[in-house]
C-alpha cells in the first residue's frame, strides 16, 4: 500500500515490509530450507494480510502496481537467510518495529477501504486481515501453530487501534494526523506491552472446551 | 448472500449463518483459544465459502454490504463461547439446523452463479465451494483432519442437490418455489440420512492408496 | 488458461491439467479417501495455481469459461482413482509430462501476464504461482509437507524459464515461438535433471536455522 497519507508513513511502510519479511524467515523457517522456501515465507509473511485484502475488496493488489514493496521483501529475506545470527541478537527491537509495522499498515488498510466507499466495520476488518493473515498463511506453510491457535496478543491491539481510529474519524474529521498518531500509538502501546509481560486473554475469554480437544 | 429467492429464504439464511458460525466453534475450537480466535474462526466456517465463491466469480463479496450478517455470525460465535455447555446437549438439533442451511445456501449460490451468466456446471460448482470451503479453512486452521480426509458424506449431498436442481430449472423453468423446495429438500435427506446412520462411500469408492501412506 | 500462442499449445495444455490430476491424486491421496475427495484434490492440484494468478491479475479465472478444462481434470481424476496401479508404474514418465505441463504454463502464464500489461517482473512471479500453488494447496489439504518445507527442486526451473523467456521477449521481440521453445526447454531440462539425480540446492543456499527448529 504505502501511499502517503502523512510524509514519514512512506518511510514506515518500507521499514514495515522488511521487517514483517525479516520476522517471518526468523519465526517460520526451518533448518534445511532452501532459499526459495525462506523467499517465499517472507513474501507470504510480508505480503499476504494485504493481498487478501485487496481481493476481498476488489481493489488493485497493491504490489502488482509497486514493484519495490516486492523487491524490498526478497531483498529482507535474502538478509535474514544469510544474516540469521545477527538477526536474531536483534530480535527484541525487530518485534518493536514489527509492532510499528502492523499499526501503520492498521490505518492504511483503514483508510483505503473508507476510501474505496465501504463502511467503518469493514474498515476494521481490512485492518484485521491486513495484519495477520499473512502470518497466519506463513504458519501454514511451515506447519506451525497458527495465531488462532495461540494465545499471544496480536490481532487484539489491531481491533482496539481500529476501532479507535475509525472513533476519532467520525468525531473529529479535520483532526488529520493526530487521529493517525493516535491510532498507532494505541496499537503499538498494547502490542509492545504484551511483547513485554506476554500479555493475554485473562482466563475466563479462553475456551473452555470441555469437549473438544 | 441472502437474496430472496422466495420469502422464507431470508430468515432460514439468517439462521444458517448463525447454525455455521456456532457448530464452526464446537467442532473446530480448542481448549485455550482465546474469544479473539473464536469469533475469527466462526467467520471463516460461516462466510469462508461464499467469500470464495464471490472472489472466482469476480462478484462483491457477499458480507461487504450486508453487515448483518457478519454481525449476526460474531454474535453467534460469542453466544457459543460462552454458553458451550448449553450448544453441545443441542449438538444433533444443531447438525440438522447446519444440514439445512447447507441446502439453503447451495440453491442461492446456484441462482446467484446463474444471474451472472455462468453456465450450469460452474453453478453447481459454485453450490459445492460455497458450503465445503468455510469448513475446510477452520480445519486447516485449527490443525484438525478437514473434509478432504475424511469419509464423512458432505459434499456429496450438495452435489446431488445441485445437479438435481439445475436440471429441474433447465426441465421445468416455470415452476419456480417447487424446484427451489426439491432441491433444498433433497440436499436435507441425503445429509440428515448421513448424519443419523454415519453414512459414507461404499468401499470400492475409497481410494485403495496401495503405495502411499 | 490454454490459449494458443503456437499450435501444439493445445494439446500439451490438455495434456498438462491431466496430467497434474493424475499426479496430484498419486502424490496426494490418503488410503481411505472418498472418490469425492479424490476429485477434490486433482481439481486443487491442476487448477489452483491459475486460480489464484487470475484472481490476484483480477482477470476472469480461466475455467470457469473453459468448461472442458474441469472435465478433463475430473475424467483423469477418477481414472486415477481407479487405475492407480497401472499409473504407479508409469509415475516416471509421468512425472517427465508434469515437467513439460509446468514449463508450458509457465509461458502461458508469463504471455497472459504481459498481455495484461503488468511488468516482467509480475510476469514471472505468475509463471511460478501458477507452477507451484496447486500443489501446495493439495499439500495442505492432506496434511502432507508441501514444496516450501522440501528441498526438491520445483520451482528454481521454473524461476529460471521464467527470467530466461521475459529477457528473450525483450532482446528478440521478433522471435516468436523460439522464444517460446527456449523457454519450455530450460524449464523442462532443469526439471528433469533434477528429477533424474535429485538435486537440491547447495548446503549453502539451505537455512542453517541455528535458533529454530
């Protein structure tokens, strides 16, 4: 997506697509891949959430139009394949700038559908997918449990950020930036707090599932 | 989608869509799942499939213009987080409820799929991928054994219906509500049969798989 | 897709999606399967890669206007299912066909791109969306590990067929079907020397994956 609502949102986006590449070879990829596979995890990571996005929305795929997105990621991946040791020193602050990186995306998705003539909840939802399909698609792949199945805070800050957002939209329609920074600064506060003390779901929003498995 | 066919139509939709949403959470959540990752499965079991269907078709995708569905399907899923008990002592009335709305729905996809000028093979197609692939998704999702592996009788009564279906069209065109009824009906008994006896293939339709595993 | 760029397109094209059906059941099917599965995972298998390349092009999907496509791959499907024996035996030359299908669609793919006005780039990377989703899909579907977590080499022929066909195009636009020919010849060589001596890629090009498992 990348388009400039506000000027440092380009420079993000780059940073956001490396980084969810960088994050998804380090969190999906398994010994003995080979550099095809890591390529295609970190496409998938990277691209995924918006790609679906847009289908469902019946919008241009976003990286047919603006091909450094898609070099950007395989040029992330290539590092990550070969940089694994250095990466993973650096993970801490590459799940900060992950957390960066799903809260930009956040409001892209959420403007881009409000631009595109669909209503505030699907707005929300755009958001949603944008941020995690690609690494639940990811997951898939490399046979690993998926967000649904686990119980780390990721798409719930997405939700809060989202519904703020679209909130202060409607309240405060000539507020411009600020309703941006507010929205990424919600998403990134309660995703960053929950990387820290592995925030989740208190006890009685968990399933019981007394008889499944 | 929910378009009336025939008056009846829109509120056995609407219950379809709760019925999937809600046997989408008892037999694909697992203990620990947090109300986040339900509701997200319950999503995909109720609307996965039509969303394919609109996405092949190149028609809008049901859900964005018609919330109330959407609303109806996070509801459901909420109702079915916390009142699991309640739902699994109604496990079998819900499973005919499902039978019902899978018939409901493969007629609509049918007559959606035809207004759009496709021909009769790719509606029944259409029926097929409209009431498997939602149930498909939560299975992979949810690392469970889907459809596909199982010999479970699903996808054969929709298919049954829908050949059934499009021939009464093609025979008899003017007889409208009755071929609707037929189809939908025959849909109903093949899968309830399925249900009540643990239908499946007979033996020599399952794959002898003589060198694999 | 099958549109004729050269006369023998056709055929290999008839010859391609049948033989994806056929491989993909040997490849894919589980003892115990249903015929109705069976079918399932041809149709996934031999149709998905195309699938998903028109819907992310948002072109029409090319089967639901060739019908003859879908019956071609059901009719192998199910001559699969009944005559595996007698298709294990032949699985070589089988293979050796799949090769020749995937390095046929891949041109397709890459002129269908390209026709559509999207840059070369985007043109190989639906040559090999083409390639190999189908067969990922059927993976997942059967439990099975897919393309991204082996080392064979499957989709590097394609990649290379791909980059050799768009320069070709750019360096000789008067070339025509020897264009095409080359094209179809790297990727059916490399395919099949790897086929014949499984090769993979060098232990420097594979993930040493020093934290993950």
């Amino acid at each position: 997506m990348i388009e400039t609502t506000f000027p440092p949102d380009y420079f993000i986006g780059i940073i956001g697509i490396a980084v969810f590449a960088i994050t998804g070879v380090l969190a999906g990829a398994k010994r003995g891949m080979d550099l095809f596979g890591i390529v295609v995890i970190a496409l998938v990571t990277a691209l995924g959430g918006g790609t679906l996005r847009d289908i469902i929305l019946d919008a241009p795929v976003f990286w047919l139009e603006n091909l450094h997105i898609l070099w950007i990621a395989v040029i992330a991946a290539i590092a990550a394949f070969f940089l694994e040791d250095y990466f993973w020193k650096t993970y801490k602050p590459l799940l900060h700038l992950d957390a960066l990186g799903v809260a930009l995306f956040n409001v892209q998705a959420i403007d881009k559908t409000l631009a595109l003539g669909f209503s505030p909840a699907i707005a929300i939802i755009m958001g949603i997918i944008t941020g995690i399909f690609g690494g639940i698609m990811r997951d898939i792949l490399t046979d690993r449990p998926n967000l649904v199945l686990k119980q780390e805070l990721y798409a719930t800050p997405i939700l809060a950020g989202g519904i703020l957002y679209v909130l202060m939209l409607y309240l405060f329609p000539d507020a411009g930036v600020f309703n941006t920074i507010s929205a990424i600064a919600v998403v990134l506060i309660i995703r960053v707090a929950a990387i820290r003390w592995n925030l989740t779901y208190p006890k009685w929003l968990l399933f019981a599932g007394k008889e499944s498995q």
